[in-house]
C-alpha cells in the first residue's frame, strides 16, 4: 500500500462510509412486514405532532430504523474491537471475544434468566436497562478485572499472560453457564439460548440510547490510539524505543476493547465472526495502517451487520434466525476465500 | 502526495550533523539485575559521544543488550544512571528521547503486510502529531534515508518478503528517520551473510562521519577491529576493556574472556588487528585419534 496521505485517507473512507449508507438505506425496506420508504416518510412528515399514526410509520421509525442503529453500532464495534486486539495480541485469530469479557458477561446474562424463578427481586429495571442487561455488563466487567488482574506482572500487563488468562477463564465461564443450563428448567433453557446465540430485537431506542455513551467511550479511545497501534506492528521494543508507552497502550486497549465489548454483549448476546472477519477484510483492502483500518472496520463492520441482520429479519419471515447464524454462514465462506486466494498471491499477516 | 503546508516553527530538533557534538551519552556506575542476587551489569561506566563508531563486544551473556537497552532509555537501571548531555534519561519525554536516541532491537518481526516505505515511514513517530499524516519534510527525510541506505528500489515491497540483507537495511533506515543524533544497533548483522556485513558496517560508519554516535553490538572482532573507532569489550557484567581497537584486541584480553586458543596478527591489507581462533589443539589431536 501507498503511504498514508491524506487523500487516501478521505478516499478510502468514504468508500467505507457509501458502503454502511448504502446498507442502512436499503435494510428499513425489507422485513416480514415491507415498508415503503419514501411513503412512510411522506406520510409521517404529513402526519407529524398526530397521536395516531400510519403503521408503516410507526414501522419504519419505531422498529427498523432502531435496529438498524443498532446493528451498525454493534457490528461497528465489534469489528473494531476486533481489529485492536489483534494487534494487541499481535495474532490473527484474535476476536472480541479471545479474551474472555464476552464469556462473563453471557455468564452474567444466563444468571439473569436462571435466577429470578428463586430471587424474584432480582428483576429490576435500572434506568433504561433491564436485569439481564445489567448482570451481563457486570459480568463482563467483573472478568475483564479478573483478567487484567491475572495478567499483570511487575506494573504491566503482557500480552501472553492476557491471553492466557483470557482464554481459561473463559473455558470456565463457560462451563459455569453449562452448569445452570443444566439446572434450569427448559422453558429457561430456551431463553438462554436465544440470548447466547445474539440478537438484535429492539424495541424502541432504549438499547441504542444505553449502549451509545459506553460506545462512545470505548470505541473513541480505541480509534485515538491507531497511530500507536501502528507502532506495535513491528514489536513492543521498538515501539517503545519511538516513544510509544507500551504498557499504558496494552491496559488503555484491554480496558476500553473490554467496555466496547461489554456494552454490545449485554444488549445483543453473541454475535461471532464479525469481530474477526471484518478487519481480515479491511485490511486485505486497506492495508495495515490503523489510522485508516478502525475506522474502516467501524464502517464495514456496521454495514456489514445491517445487511445480515436484514437476511436474519427476512430469509424465514414472520420468523427471525439468529443473525449470529446468518453473519457466521456469509461470513465464512467468503473469509475461506479470502484464505484461499492470500495462500496463492501473498500472505494475509506477516508472520506465518 | 501531500501538499506540503506551511508549517510554523518546525518543533523537530536540527538533523544530527549540524548539532554540536558536546551532548555526550554518559553511563554512571550502571548496575542491573533482573532476579535477586543476580547482576548481569556490575557497574559498567562508560561515556559515548556523537561522531564515533563504537563496537560493543563480549561473550554471549556478558550484558551487551542489557547495556544497550540502558542507554536507549529503554529500561532503568537498578542502580546508577544514563545521562545525555548531563541529563538523566530518566528526565526526558519518551518522544523527545526517541529524537535523541535511536534504538534497534535484535530479531525485529512485523506482524502485518508492511511494505519497506511504511515501515520507514514508522520512523518519523516521534516527530508527528493528531493523526500523524506525512508532509512534505516527513517525505523529505523518508526518501533521503531510503536512498542511503539503497532500499528505494524495493520500496513498495513487503518487508517480510525481502532477504535478510535488504530487510536489516529497511529496518536501519526506519530508524535513521527519527533523526535522532544517537544510534544504538543489537547485533544488526547477526543473519547477514559477510558481504552485507561489511555493507551494513560501512554505512554506519559513514554515518558517525557525518557526526552520529553509533554503538553497535557485534560478535565478529575482525569486522569491529576494522571498522569501530573505539571498541568496548564486556565481560561478566563489567567493562574488561575500552578504547582504540588495537588497545582491546590483545591476546591476553580474549583468552580471559573467551577462553579459547587464539592468536592476534594484523590484517595484511587494512592493517588493523584481526583474530585468529586455534581451538583447543590438545583436544582436536584426541578427536584426530578416535574417529567416530
């Protein structure tokens, strides 16, 4: 790739950028129920300040368009967050998900469902977010402390030991959540693997509102340390050696990847291969530069979201699949392409 | 490209060459252990400065990169301290330390595609600010020190797919852009074949002609004894020998420290001193007699 100038950089991104807007247009007119777009807009700017509305109407802003918002953030996020911890752990494989967060809070989220049939009071609404909500998010930040805890040697993290702790306590969160599976009553059973499998139902914009300022937060840190990102590329010594602070660039990276991770789990469960398809892609279009490959990645990785939450809405309408399946089943045939071409022209990652 | 904007008073300092050479690298009473009871530095003092080539030489474990790594600012030392221009290393910003000193390390990987102009371009890391895009004199210094070190020709290539050669002198080049007027390379021709040795040596020696202070790690005597303007001969955590080449290249010096059969002549052509390594003659004529 060409050095980065700020043409490119313009150029590239509204690519990106014509990409996720082209998704989020097209997806609000399919479902079970079509909408016309340009009628339901006309009709509501006729109908505006009226109590009652045109169901199209009401379809349209109260339905799709929050849903939409909502799967652009959280793939957007997740691709991100994905892009990061790859380099951070400087491996390919490297998810959202590696390190363990996303399996605390789902175990938070199974609790949730398994124990209010013995604790009714744990039922609460806390602001705009529910129980199950809540306990996810506190189990995701709960293990992202015990991770960044079990990593820390002698005032910094290292990466290994992250991944190592990550990945087994993971195994254990996992079992755990097998666990009450096992002691829960199936009706439950079920709600739990709905939850697991990922989600995006919405009603209204209670869960665009609650996740955005943890969004916010956790990708804007994430996209201000690209530069230094960049500098890990060609080892930690000799980042450090350019001015990098290494160790403070490993925690900011952990703890704000975890909340951007945290956020999304809680509102829509587990969603795979975004987080590791996305930035592979990107950066075979883009290169590696990570000034240009995060927000890239927020872009494709919200488009890309829409588009199959959109096939997950429709493919079986009135009935919705889980768009954890439908990311998984056109994602992963393309990313073996991908594989499959960069073993005969070049490498994928540096080092393999 | 980018147009190249008219920037305010540029916040670079003045390329080496044009710096006096007064600021001086100073190690005082370094001592460093990275267990208990276990110093691999034991009060190593040592004063560098800028225009000379200096060789740093030993046996494997003796604390060359753990010294190196000291006086690149790139650890604190256990005791004692590094000081530039009477400063301690301690005392200066991570950025304006990377402008003053530049550091390579050994077995440097790159983890994505990078191609030889982007990994140059990294370089310029301490001189860039916000989202760091290149101006023109960031262009300026890439071109210049990719022309130095003839590596433009393979430019858009991936670093990973060049050879040995040409990838070492990507990655010196990387770190020439920093413009920093002190260079600090572990063992830069450790996988170089000899003829890119020598390229690698006589580059950086012109670079310490053109007033930078280069100290090199190195494990070939002959190279250092020809090409370093001073050499510095670690042993066991202490400095066993400093200065000229033909004041530490003595037979008595390396036996001790080697411990190995060798001679000193001098190199016929060049004249500097050069090593000639005998092995252990007693157990070469016991190998001789049982054949395996």
């Amino acid at each position: 790739m060409a050095l980065l100038t700020a043409r490119r950089f313009l150029l590239v991104l509204a690519g990106y950028a014509l990409f996720a807007l082209a998704a989020m247009l097209a997806a609000p007119m399919f479902g079970a129920e079509p909408v016309n777009v340009p009628r339901a807009l006309s009709q509501w700017w006729e109908t505006r300040g009226a109590a009652v509305r045109p169901y199209e109407v009401d379809i349209l802003l109260h339905l799709r368009l929050p849903r939409i918002l909502l799967a652009f953030l959280t793939g957007g996020a997740l691709a991100v967050t994905g892009a990061v911890f790859q380099a951070l752990l400087r491996n390919p494989l490297a998810t959202p998900y590696t390190l363990g967060v996303a399996s605390g809070g789902s175990f938070g989220a199974v609790l949730a469902f398994f124990l209010p049939a013995y604790l009714p009071w744990i039922a609460f609404e806390l602001g705009p977010f529910n129980y199950v909500q809540c306990l996810s998010f506190a189990g995701s930040l709960g293990a992202m402390a015990l991770i960044y805890g079990l990593a820390r040697t002698g005032g910094r993290i290292s990466t290994m030991e992250l991944l190592l702790a990550g990945v087994t306590l993971g195994m254990i969160f996992s079992s755990l959540i097998l666990a009450v599976r096992y002691f829960a009553s199936p009706h439950i059973v079920v709600n739990m693997d709905r939850w697991l499998m990922g989600g995006l139902s919405v009603t209204g914009y209670g869960e665009v509102r609650s996740v955005l300022p943890f969004l916010a937060v956790g990708l804007g840190v994430q996209l201000g340390l690209a530069r230094a990102l960049d500098q890990l590329g060609l080892g930690e010594e000799l980042a450090q050696s350019r001015g990098v602070n290494v160790a403070r660039l490993q925690a900011l990276v952990f703890v704000f990847g975890s909340l951007a991770v945290a956020s999304v789990v809680a509102v829509a469960g587990l969603i795979g291969f975004v987080g590791l398809i996305v930035p592979h892609t990107a950066r075979r279009l883009t290169g590696p530069d990570h000034r240009l490959l995060l927000p890239a990645s927020l872009l494709a990785g919200g488009g890309f979201l829409v588009l199959c939450d959109t096939v997950a809405r429709t493919i079986i309408a009135p009935t919705e699949l889980p768009v954890g399946i439908i990311t998984s089943l056109l994602g992963g045939p393309f990313f073996i392409y991908l594989l499959v071409r960069s073993r005969r022209g070049g490498r994928m990652w540096g080092v393999d | 490209m980018t147009t190249p904007s008219p920037s305010p008073a540029p916040s670079t300092p003045p390329p080496a060459a044009q710096s006096p050479a007064a600021e001086a690298l100073v190690a005082h009473d370094l001592w460093h252990q990275f267990q208990p009871n276990w110093w691999v530095l034991r009060g190593v003092e040592l004063t560098f400065r800028a225009g000379e080539l200096v060789g740093l030489v030993g046996p494997n474990g003796t604390g060359k990169t753990t010294l190196i790594r000291l006086l690149a600012g790139q650890a604190a030392p256990s005791r004692g301290q590094v000081t530039l221009g009477g400063r301690p290393l301690s005392k200066i910003g991570r950025l304006e330390l990377a402008r003053q000193i530049g550091y390579l390390p050994q077995n440097v990987r790159s983890s994505f595609r990078l191609t030889a102009e982007e990994v140059v371009a990294q370089g310029r890391y301490p001189h860039q600010r916000g989202l760091g895009l290149l101006d023109a004199r960031d262009h300026a210094v890439i071109r210049r020190v990719m022309d130095e070190t003839r590596t433009l020709a393979f430019a858009r290539r991936q670093i990973e797919d060049l050879s040995g050669g040409e990838r070492q002198r990507v990655l010196l080049a990387s770190v020439l852009a920093q413009e920093a007027p002190f260079l600090m390379l572990d063992e830069p021709t450790s996988m170089l074949d000899i003829h890119h040795q020598v390229e690698v040596f006589q580059h950086i020696r012109r670079l310490a002609r053109r007033g930078l202070g280069v100290l090199v790690i190195t494990h070939d005597l002959n190279l250092a004894a020809h090409y370093c303007d001073r050499l510095v001969m670690m042993f066991e955590g202490k400095v066993e020998a400093e200065g000229a080449p033909e004041a530490v290249m003595r037979e008595a010096v390396l036996r001790k420290v080697y411990e190995t059969e060798l001679i000193v002549d001098r190199n016929p052509v060049t004249g500097s001193p050069m090593v000639v390594l005998l092995g252990n003659r007693e157990e070469e004529r016991e190998d001789r007699r049982w054949p395996c």
